[in-house]
C-alpha cells in the first residue's frame, strides 16, 4: 500500500505569554503607531464589555454575548480587513466590528432587543449579526463566489466557534470555498466551549485547523491570544484570497473567560483552575507586556487610555438609553408587503396588548 497524500498544520505565535518576541516579528511591527492602536482597541472592547454586562446585570439590557478574552482574535480581524473586503460575524465580534466602524451604541441597541442595531454603521456590505450557529460561513462563501464572479478584489471573512465546526454549514462553506477557490478565509476562534461543550468532545480530530485539508483549502493553527500572530496570519490569509490564491482556514487558540452569554453560568460545568490558568493567557496583559518592553506604552498612558475608555462607553450607553422604543407594531411592519390575515391579527392583539 502506497501513500497518496501527506498534511500538515503548521502553529503561528509570535509572543511567549510574557510578551516576548519568538524570533522576528512581521513588518508591520515597525510602526509603532499600529500596534500602539491595536492595544488600544483591545483595551477598549474589554471597557465596553464589562460595562454591557453590568448593563444587563441592572436589567437595562437583554441577554448579551461577552467577548472576555477574544480581543485579540478580534482586533486582527478588522485590523488586517479592507473596507471592501466582507466580514460575516456570528454574535460576539465587537473587536473587529468597531474597527469597521460599528458603534457601541448599535451593538447594544441589537443586544436590547432593538433590531435596528443591526442596520449598523461601517460598511453597509458586512453582514448582520448571526445567532444561527455556522449559518454565517455559508452566507460569506456566497459573499466570496460573487466577488469571483464580478472580478472584483475583494475577500469574504467568516468568524465561527469551535462548535460551529461540528455543523454542515461549516462543511458546506469549506468545500464550496475549495471547489470554486474562493476568496475567502474563516477563522475558527476555538475558545474551548460551546456553552457547556467542551472543544475535546466536539470532534476526534486532533485541530480544527485540519478541518481545512478535505476542503482542499490551507488550514493554519494561530495563539489567538497573540495579537500580532492574528494580525500576520489574517493579512497573508486575505492577501493569498485576493491574488486568487484560494480559501484559508485559521483557527486561534482562545479562551473564553465569561459565561457563554449573560444567560449561562459557566461555574457549573468548568472548573476554577481551568479558568485561572486561561487568565495567565489572556491577551491584553500579553501585549500590554510587549509595549512595555519596547517603551511603547506606560502607566500613565493606560490610566489615561482606560478613562477615555469609559467616558466613551459611557457616552454610547447613554445614546443607548435614550433611543426612542419602536412601536410594538414595527415587528410586523417590515415582513411582507401586504400582510396575511393571520399576522394582520397577531398585529391586532399585540397592539391591544401595548396599549394596556
């Protein structure tokens, strides 16, 4: 018996956990100016993030998706993105979202209930928010065909999470993605649990990464708590797409430290130990670390950084609260042009309902 193929996945990371450079860093490292905002949009999305929680905590905000942890994954994604270029979120992606131009105050609007957050600021091509596990490859890779097909230099980017891989919308995204070589890159945040699933009983595969070989596109493992190894593996992912090199397949290796969502408690299904470990990994701290050692960042600038931060995020919370309630009766406005009898008669009751 002969061997017909070998594979391999190859693993990025370009800082040890204590912000040390491993080897040379890529040339966007040179610009001080980069990565200064790079941290700054990490420090940022972790100030508004804390801030929605405690939001829907005192009941001013509905069931919210936490990104603790993510922000590195994130941040890279929108830094290496064009505007041209197409993001298909799922549901937690407010790092590279506001990167893109997306407003705090349309995030939280979404989370409180309100669907006109997501007619959201930044480019009016990226799709909606996706609660719809792995739906958002399929919606991307259709995204990447039509650009092929238009001749147009343009890359579709998918974020999905770790369970997502386990749907055949994933499936169906990656072999697409293969068969017509698109220009395309999905990036796998593996941050270890789909809400009380943990990532060893989701495959028996050994990566997520290797995910990418039977699609026939390239598969590569990224420390997703290394904001430059996201940065780099993102700009040659997109750059190969855009050459017409074909799909990639990253998968950043993160942790979740919140609850799956504002509705889970993570406490009853994952030990304290597991999340203490995750915390001497996480991704600010990491290069926050780097900065510091290249005299790029200090003490002062971070405690003048994280009160504009949340002078910011306060601003946006008030333009938040102070958004006008729609009319029960704008659930049904936008459904159909003439609406059936049935729906005309939920309207009915719901109007009813609001006016009591």
């Amino acid at each position: 018996m002969s061997v017909v193929a070998r594979f391999e996945i190859a693993m990025l990371r370009r800082l040890d956990e204590e912000g040390r450079p491993l080897g040379e860093l890529p040339s966007f490292c040179a610009d001080s100016e980069h990565l200064r905002a790079l941290y700054r949009a990490m420090a940022f999305v972790r100030v508004f993030d804390q801030k929605a929680v405690a939001l829907q905590r005192t009941g001013k905000l509905g069931t919210y998706a936490s990104c603790l942890g993510h922000e590195a994954a994130h941040v890279a994604i929108g830094a290496a993105m064009k505007p041209e270029d197409c993001l298909a979120p799922m549901y937690r992606e407010y790092g590279a979202q506001f990167w893109r131009g997306v407003k705090p105050r349309e995030v939280l609007l979404y989370w409180g209930g309100d669907e006109r957050g997501n007619d959201f600021s930044g480019p009016k091509h990226d799709f909606p928010w996706c609660v719809p596990i792995a739906t958002q490859c399929l919606h991307a890779a259709g995204a990447a065909l039509a650009f092929k097909l238009r001749g147009e230099p343009r890359v579709a980017v998918a974020v999905v999470g770790d369970g997502g891989t386990s749907k055949g919308d994933f499936y169906g995204a990656v072999n697409a993605a293969g068969a017509f070589r698109l220009p395309l890159v999905i990036v796998v945040v593996n941050n270890q649990w789909a809400i009380s699933v943990p990532r060893r009983a989701q495959t028996g595969a050994e990566t997520l990464a290797q995910k990418a070989i039977a699609g026939g596109i390239r598969g590569l493992q990224v420390d997703g708590n290394d904001v430059i190894a996201m940065r780099e593996a993102m700009e040659e992912a997109l750059e190969r797409a855009r050459a017409g090199e074909g799909a990639s397949l990253i998968e950043a290796i993160t942790y979740r430290l919140s609850d799956h969502t504002t509705a889970d408690d993570a406490r009853r299904y994952r030990s304290e130990e597991e999340v203490k470990a995750a915390w001497a990994r996480e991704p600010i701290r990491r290069f926050r670390a780097f900065l510091e050692q290249r005299a790029l960042w200090n003490e002062t600038e971070e405690a003048a950084w994280l009160a504009e931060c949340a002078k910011k995020v306060d601003e946006e919370i008030e333009a938040y609260l102070a958004t006008r309630t729609q009319p029960v009766s704008a659930m049904f406005d936008h459904l159909y042009a003439e609406l059936p009898e049935d729906l005309r008669e939920q309207r009915r009751e719901a109007m009813s309902w609001e006016r009591r």
